[in-house]
C-alpha cells in the first residue's frame, strides 16, 4: 500500500495542533478537568451554606445569658485563638450536630467582630 508524501507531515500537524490547543486551553482559557471543576463546586457550595447559617450563629449568640463575658474574653483573646473559643460556646453547632464546624465559626467571628 503506498501511502501519499503529505501524510506524515499531516499526522505531526495534527498532533501538534492538538497538543497547543490542550495546552492554550487548560492554561489560558480556563478549561478545566471534571475533578477540579467537581472540588470548585463543593468549595463554592460549602461557602454558601455557610454564608447562609451566619445569621443562625449570631442568633446563637444573641440568645446566649453569657453572650457579654464569653465576647469579652475573646476581645482579650489573641486573635488565632478566638475562632477556637467561639466554638466552644457552641455557637457555631448546628442542630443535630455533635461538633462545630470551624469555617462557621470563622465566618461568625468575622460578623460578630463589630461587637467587641
């Protein structure tokens, strides 16, 4: 069988074609591969749950009788440490949860901090 002149430099023109449009493309286009367009997704999602149950944490707070002491130990607090302390108040524990969930509290820390 004879196969035309042209057919190799085709086939190694495709090829490179190929692989400059994969290259462009995850890098400069913003492609993206299932897997991180899936782990995108979860951290978007788990951002928005959390954005939406702020207002139950400062809830928490507010029906807290130690609400006073409990923010004025963590104005006295280093502030690496008062994410930990606002989840010990159980502040940032949802309903049928057995612990807090820190980004929770990280993110009611940050709407409570206007009031210490």
């Amino acid at each position: 069988m004879n196969t035309p002149v042209w057919t190799k430099p085709a086939l190694f023109g495709a090829a490179g074609g190929a692989a400059l449009l994969a290259l462009v493309g995850f890098a400069w286009a913003g492609w993206e591969t299932a897997d991180s367009a899936e782990q995108m997704a979860t951290q978007r999602a788990h951002a928005e749950v959390v954005a939406a149950l702020v207002p139950f944490c400062v809830q928490n707070a507010g029906a807290d009788p130690q609400r006073v002491a409990v923010l004025t130990r963590m104005k006295a607090a280093p502030t690496y440490s008062r994410a930990e302390m606002l989840m010990e108040s159980g502040w940032a524990t949802m309903p049928g949860d057995e612990r807090p969930d820190r980004s929770l509290a990280n993110a009611c820390l940050d709407r409570l901090a206007t009031e210490f």
